[in-house]
C-alpha cells in the first residue's frame, strides 16, 4: 500500500529538513543540525529520520551513495545514511516558500507587526 504524498502545507519538520536538503546532500546529523539552527529548537533523531522516511516514501528525497567529506571522518562516518532533495521536494519547497511570502506580504500589508520587527 502507497503512502499518501505529503499534503500542503508542508509541516514545520518537513520544510525545515528540506531547506537543510537545499544545498547538496547531508547526513542525518548534519540534517539535524541544520534542523535545530533554522527553526530555533531543538529536534531529536526521532523527528528527523522520521520525517526522512515519510520524504522519502513521498519521492521527495531519496538516499545517495556519497563518502564522508574531508573532516567528517570518524566513529560511524562509513555507516552514515546521506539524503539528498529530488526535483520533487524542491519543487515542494519552492511552492512552500512562494505560500509563506504570500502570507507575510498579507501581515505586511494589514500592518500586523510593526516595520523593522518581526
């Protein structure tokens, strides 16, 4: 039985790791770094790699075959899973990001945060 594709909007854990995703292929870690830095919270491995796996039943990223990067060798380095963006998920993300603009431009436009505050 298929998944369902992910629903619009996206969730803040989907468009996060998918914004981590934006710039080349990443490790769990490195995705759950990236995670924590944008959204201002933490996350826990559960949450990523979940939501990895619906991504990826989504068609949305897809697992690639990379070796670790200079500086990231180490304990577990041969056994880390790399992810990267499909044309899908960015086409996702772009229509997440274009949705959000809209909004803001709305609270914007209604004066509903002072200038120069967000």
């Amino acid at each position: 039985m298929s998944k369902p594709p992910i629903a619009e909007p996206l969730t803040p854990a989907v468009f996060h790791v998918l914004l981590a995703l934006a710039q080349g292929a990443r490790h769990g870690y490195a995705i759950m770094q990236s995670v924590t830095e944008t959204s201002g919270r933490g996350v826990g491995p559960g949450t990523v790699y979940g939501t990895l796996q619906r991504l990826e039943e989504g068609g949305l990223v897809e697992e690639v075959p990379t070796r670790p990067r200079s500086g990231e060798a180490g304990a577990g380095a041969e056994r880390r899973r790399y992810f990267a963006m499909t044309k899908a998920g960015r086409a996702a993300l772009v229509a997440e990001a274009r949705r959000v603009s809209r909004m803001a431009d709305l609270v914007r436009a209604r004066r509903l945060v002072p200038e120069g505050r967000s």
